[in-house]
C-alpha cells in the first residue's frame, strides 16, 4: 500500500476538517432554524386550540354542533398551516371536524394512543403536528389542531440549499488560503529536511544533518543530530530492556485477556438479568438502605407513568410512589410495610394499598417486597407490584351481578308462588260470587239481606281485581288498554292502602271525576300503589300525610313540565306526595334505576319505582319527582288525556239477562263446589245442565249425542285432557258448537290464540255467574240467528 506524503495528508485534513465544519455548521443552523419554525408553528396551534377550546364551550353545550363545525371550518380557511380541527367528547366521539363527511379512522387511533398533547403523525404523506386541548379541563372533551409542517420544511429547505452554498464557497476559498501559507512554511522545509534524513540514512548516523534554518525545523535538525549520538550509547540498553520488557508484555497480555473475559461475562449476565427484568410483566423496582429506588424494569415504568429510568432512579420511593394510604391521607415512612422489612427481614405482601403514578393519580396494587441481604445484613429490597384496577373492578361487578341475579331468582319465585296462589284463589272466589248470586237471586224482599249479599259482591269484586294484580305481578295476565275513569279506580286503591298503614298516617285525597285516560286499569292501580307504598316507607318511622290528587292540565309548552320533556297536549296530572324523610340530589337521580332501594337489606327488591317508570312510559306518559331532605317527596305522573267525548259502561246498573229455553249446556270443571255452584244456577235460568270433572269424560258423553249439546264450558286446567284439547276434539264433531273456555291463568293460551284454534269466549276466572249468563245466551242466540 502505497504511503501517503505529508502534503497529501495536510490536503485531506483540510479538506475534512472543512467538510466537518460545513457539516456541523449546517446542522447547527438547520436544527436551530428548524426548532424555531416548529416552536412558533407549535405555539400558534396551541394558541388556536386555547381559543377555539374556549369559543367551542357554548355550542358544546347547547348541542350546536352545526355552528361548531362551521365555526372549525372558518378557522381553518383562514390558516394555512392549518391541516385540520376536530373536536371530541371526553368518551373519545368526534362531535365536529373539518373533514367533510368522511372521518380518517387511521387518525384518530393516531392520536388517541396516549394522552400526550402533542403528536407528530403523517397524514396522506404530509408531516402534520397534532396538538390536543381540553375542553372546560375535559369535561366536554377534547380539540386536535392539525399544523401542517409542509411550508416551514420547503423554507428550511431554500434556506438549507442558500447557507450550504455560500458556507462551501467561504470555507474552499478559506482552505485554498491556508494550503498557501502551509507550503511556503513547512512542506518546502520539511522537504528539505527529508533530503537530508535519506542522505543521512546511506551514509549512517555518523554524518550529521544540515540545519538551515533556526526555526522549529531547524531545532527538528538540531535534536536531529543529538539523537543520533545518544542512540548509539542507548542501543546496547535497548537490547537488554527489550527482553525484558517482552517477558513483562506476555504477562500483561494475559492478564488483560482475563479481564476482558471476565469483562464480558459480567456484561452478558448483566445484559440477561435486564432482558429478565424487562420481559416481566410485574413491575419491579429495588430500594436502598435510605429508600431510594437503585433499579426498575420496563413494567414498573409502564405502570408508574414514567419515560424512563432516570426519572425514578435515586428518587425517594415512599415520597413518590407510596406515600399516602387507600384513604388518601399521608403517613409516615415508618408506618409503611415496605420499610418494615427493612426492620425485620422477613417478606411482606399486600392487597389492599395504592401506588401514585408521575402524575398524581394513584392505582389499587397487589405488591410483595423481599429483603435484599450481603454478609449477614439487610442493605435493600425488592417490590414486585401488579396493578389490580380490573380485579378490583371485576369484582364490584360480581357482587353487583350477584346481587341482581339474587333479586331476579326473588322475584321468579314470587311470581311463581303468586301465579299458583291466584289459580287456587280464582276457584275459591268463583263459588263464593256464584253461591251469593245464587242467594240474591233467592233472597226476594229482605232488603237487609240483599245487602250483605250486595257488600259480599263488592269484596269479592276487589278480591277478583286483587288477583288480577297478582297475575300481573307474576306476568300471567293480558294488558288491555281502554278508556279508563281514573278517579274510581284511585279511590277503590286508597281504601286497600288506608287498611294496610298505620293510623299515624293521614291520607288526604282530591280528585278529578272527568279524568279519562286510555290505560289498563291493573297497571294503573299498581302504579298508585307503588308510589303510596313508598310514600308509606318514608313517613313510616314518625307518621306524616299522604296527600293523593287527580287533575286536569293542558301544557302548551314543554319548558311547563320540569325538564321532562313532555309534548304539548291535555293530561290527567295524579300527584302523590309525602311529609317524610326526603332524597339528597344523588338519590333522586337513581330512583327509578332497577334494582336500586334505600330501604334496609331484605326489605325491598328495588324493583317498584322502576315498574312504575315502565308503565307510565309504556302508556305514552311521563313521571316527575320533586324531593329535599327532610322536605318529604312529591312523585306526579302525566298520563294523555282520551281526545273526544268517551263512553264508559255504568257499572251500577243491572242488565236482565234473558232465560234458557231448555238448551243443554255442557259444563266440565274439576273444582267440585264450581260445578254444582254453576248446575245449580243454569238450572234456574231455564238451561239443561251435563256437569263433568275432567274433558275425558266430557268428550266422551258429547260424542254419544253430539247433536244434543247447545253449547260447552269448560275450565283450562284439569287433569287429564285440557280446555283447549277438549275444545278441539269437539269441534272436530261439531264444528258449529259454541265454546267457552274459562282459566284463572294459562300460559299456553290467551284471548287471541284461543279464537284461533275456534273457541268463541275467552274469560278469566273468576267469572260472575251473570257474566257467564250473558255470554251463554248471546252465544246462544247468535248461533240460532246464522242457522
């Protein structure tokens, strides 16, 4: 390889010596150019983002989310560095952009992946800086400002090619300049020099050099010659101190090999103990004798909310880390379970401590701390922590669900047990209401009598609207909306209510009786009883008033109705209001949530207030309550008003029903004191009476004269062969025979399904006897008419 001359090396250090000036100049200049474009383009976006952040509040909040997307539109025709504006609610929705209609997705991953304010992202091949501001501190949400990097780097760019030019024209000129006084003051010498060594060299160091000068090289010369002289008294030295010095190097080689193998073999295990580290998924983090933390893993990072290392190691672990309780009130380090194993060496572990990250939040934790020893001497420890926030969460989700499925089970069994009670109760009140028709029809002038008869009529009619609540209860009867008078229907609830409270509760009631509204008389009653059952809980303790009204009010604007949102239109307003204990703000909002109850454990399923929202709604209406501690509570339910004059059946007045002409009328129940309660009553009517306790034997007598029978009633549930089996069997006979199928509940047949299968009458115990009469001869009667 051929040598390089001195002249050749002075030109190449010039030449990088300039290459590297020009370089580190240019980058100077580029990242200081650079930051202060970017600085200012930063700034301004973080100064539009403040404005419009603040300028966006008001249509936040009215829900003017047109007016804000125009409002980001105007802003960003006016900018043009400006690449974007989109705003977002604190669950992360854009509300309003600037996209038009359609919203990269890729971008809002893009700055949505931490909650850092400011990304550098690449949008369509353009730089862009998004810069992110809270909205009133977040509570509406969030703007991202979009600064376009585009311009600033084609100026850098024009500036960039500028600066190079002119800094590679000075520092050429520069370095031609100075190679000229470099060769007029050393290379001309040293050559001359060098003409002289290699004479020298031929004719041995004897001869000595010629000094032509009295500067540095001349001096060069000088020493030159000395040398010369000295060498030839040192070369015997040199020979004896090579040898040993050979000897002396072996020693050293090996030593330094061992070393640079142990070296290497401490790095390895190092770099292996920081990969194990690292790959935890734990954090993990080591704590000096003076509580300074000595080394942390990726993990413990990641879950503190630092960048790096730097930021933890050194620092006071209990002053950063785990310095307040799960009460949120500090104590001091000697309290703390991870100094305490500083004390006694023994290994702790914890469940129910908080951790606080970098930014002041803290974070349930699940942590073991391990005593660090050497020669016999704690000298530090060890934590290892889990961030347990999803556990815990999981778990209160447990118990919730736990608890809801608890409740749920609660009411299927009561549903259960009240549809069971309800079929046994129907049977008992069909023979009370049918002997007592029977006895009122026999009582003739005993005015006294017929009376008692009369109130036992009444009981068992409330007794009959009781089950029906119970069905309804149990979700074993049919919801039927129709013109309701809701003033009857309150005051019948108030009397059942008056004998279930304590006399220290005064009911105070003013209704309406021209309220009319289509609803479904059980679901109504229910809602009444509901609300007064809640009052009643509420003034339990200390006695009060429950004040029950009924009205009428027309709305003509919606801001009437507190918010609630109700249309315009006419309603019956039913108020029910209490003297007793009062909601704070906080239960109010939850009160009509299912499930939730102030009442003690086991004493409410959490369930009425909620039904109630459900019926009022489900009839087109609204619910509204007005409540302060120790105020007491006002519930008022709006229910639409029916539009136009509405009939409503007298329930007073007594139809004559008409007398049988000898027909046979087919009866089977298998309640015993039913069929004789109802042969006994047709029988007076003037009708012939087959009674059966099951359809077996029914269908079977039917079919030795299928020709006899008028009509047949037959109850749902018997043993055997049921009502609507029975049904069709007989129909298959005599497909013109008119059916009455009577059932305290069913879940295998309704109204509409048993006119389907051809029945003529669906009716639910228990049946008045006058009702059945009816029936009997209007059915009766109508199949003579079609014959």
């Amino acid at each position: 390889m051929r040598t390089l001359s001195l002249r050749t090396k002075i030109i190449y250090r010039l030449a990088i010596m300039s290459l590297c000036s020009m370089s580190v100049l240019l980058v100077i200049m580029h990242r200081y150019v650079s930051h202060s474009f970017h600085s200012d383009l930063i700034n301004r976006g973080r100064f539009l983002a403040h404005t419009i952040g603040d300028q966006s509040a008001t249509p936040i909040l009215t829900q003017k989310f047109l007016a804000l997307g125009l409002m980001l539109a105007d802003a960003k025709g006016v900018n043009k560095d400006l690449a974007y504006l989109f705003i977002t609610d604190r669950t992360g929705h854009v509300i309003a952009h600037t996209f038009g209609d359609a919203f990269p997705t890729d971008l809002k991953k893009a700055t949505h992946s931490d909650k850092k304010s400011l990304h550098r992202i690449n949008m369509d091949g353009h730089d862009i800086s998004d810069i992110t501001s809270p909205i009133l501190s977040g509570t509406l949400g969030t703007i991202h400002v979009g600064m376009s990097e585009d311009r600033i780097n084609s100026e850098l760019k024009k500036l960039f090619y500028i600066a190079a030019t002119v800094i590679i024209v000075f520092f050429l000129t520069a370095a031609w300049l100075l190679w000229l006084s470099l060769e007029r003051i050393i290379i001309r010498p040293i050559k001359n020099l060098e003409h002289t060594f290699h004479k020298a060299q031929e004719t041995g160091l004897d001869e000595a050099v010629t000094v032509t000068s009295d500067d540095e090289i001349g001096q060069l010369g000088h020493s030159f010659n000395q040398m010369a002289e000295h060498l030839s008294v040192v070369d015997l030295q040199r020979t004896n101190v090579i040898a040993e010095l050979n000897e002396s190097n072996q020693a050293l080689v090996q030593m330094i090999s061992e070393r640079e193998q142990a070296e290497a073999r401490l790095a390895e295990s190092e770099e292996k103990l920081r990969l194990i580290l690292d790959s935890a998924g734990e954090g993990i983090f080591g704590i000096d004798a003076q509580g300074c933390c000595t080394f942390c893993n990726l993990a413990s990072l990641r879950l503190l909310g630092y960048d790096n290392a730097q930021q933890l190691i050194g620092k006071d672990v209990h002053k950063h880390v785990h310095h307040s309780s799960q009460s949120g009130s500090s104590y001091p380090d000697k309290d703390c379970r991870i100094y305490k194993t500083f004390l006694d060496g023994e290994r702790v572990h914890a469940d129910d401590e908080l951790f606080w990250k970098a930014d002041r939040t803290s974070f349930p934790v699940e942590y073991w701390s391990y005593p660090q020893i050497k020669d016999g001497k704690i000298i530090g420890t060890v934590v290892t922590f889990v961030d347990i926030s999803q556990r815990k969460q999981a778990e209160e989700e447990n118990k919730k669900l736990q608890h809801m499925l608890l409740q749920s089970q609660k009411l299927d069994a009561m549903g259960t047990l009240a549809g069971g009670i309800a079929h046994d109760f129907n049977n008992i009140l069909a023979v009370i209401c049918g002997y007592t028709e029977i006895a009122r029809k026999r009582c003739g002038d005993n005015v006294k009598l017929a009376d008692n008869l009369q109130q036992i009529m009444i009981a068992s009619d409330r007794a009959r609207e009781l089950v029906k609540q119970i069905l309804t209860f149990s979700r074993k009867s049919e919801i039927c909306q129709q013109p309701l008078q809701l003033s009857p229907l309150i005051k019948e609830t108030l009397k059942l209510i008056r004998s279930s409270i304590p006399a220290t509760i005064e009911i105070r009631q003013q209704l309406d009786v021209d309220a009319v509204a289509l609803a479904d008389p059980t679901q109504i009653h229910q809602v009444v009883m509901n609300l007064c059952a809640n009052a009643y809980h509420a003034m339990a303790e200390h006695g009060g008033i429950l004040a029950v009204s009924l009205k009428k009010s027309q709305f003509r604007d919606a801001l009437q109705t507190l918010g609630q949102g109700i249309p315009q239109g006419d309603y019956a307003v039913i108020e029910v209001s209490d003297t007793g204990c009062g909601m704070d703000e906080e239960t109010r909002q939850k009160i009509f949530e299912p499930y939730f109850s102030t009442k003690g454990k086991g004493k409410g399923s959490g369930l009425g207030l909620a039904v109630v929202h459900g019926i009022v709604k489900s009839h087109g209406g609204k619910i509204t309550v007005y409540s302060e501690p120790g105020a007491g509570s006002t519930f008022r339910v709006y229910l639409p008003l029916v539009a136009g004059p509405v009939k409503i059946e007298p329930t007073g007045n007594e139809k004559m029903v008409g007398a049988g002409n000898g027909e046979l009328i087919v009866f089977v129940d298998d309640e015993q004191q039913i069929r004789e309660m109802a042969g006994e009553f047709l029988t007076e009517q003037g009708y012939m009476v087959e009674l059966y306790s099951d359809g077996v034997h029914a269908l079977a007598g039917i079919r030795d004269n299928p020709s006899s029978c008028s009509l047949l009633v037959t109850d749902m549930a018997m043993p055997g062969m049921s009502g609507k089996d029975l049904a069709h069997e007989v129909l298959l006979l005599r497909p013109d025979l008119p059916i009455i199928l009577c059932t305290g509940y069913s879940e295998l047949i309704n109204g509409e399904s048993a006119k389907d299968a051809g029945i003529r009458e669906y009716l639910q115990k228990p049946v008045p006897m006058k009702i059945l009469c009816e029936k009997i001869r209007w059915l009766l009667d109508e199949t003579a008419v079609q014959v």
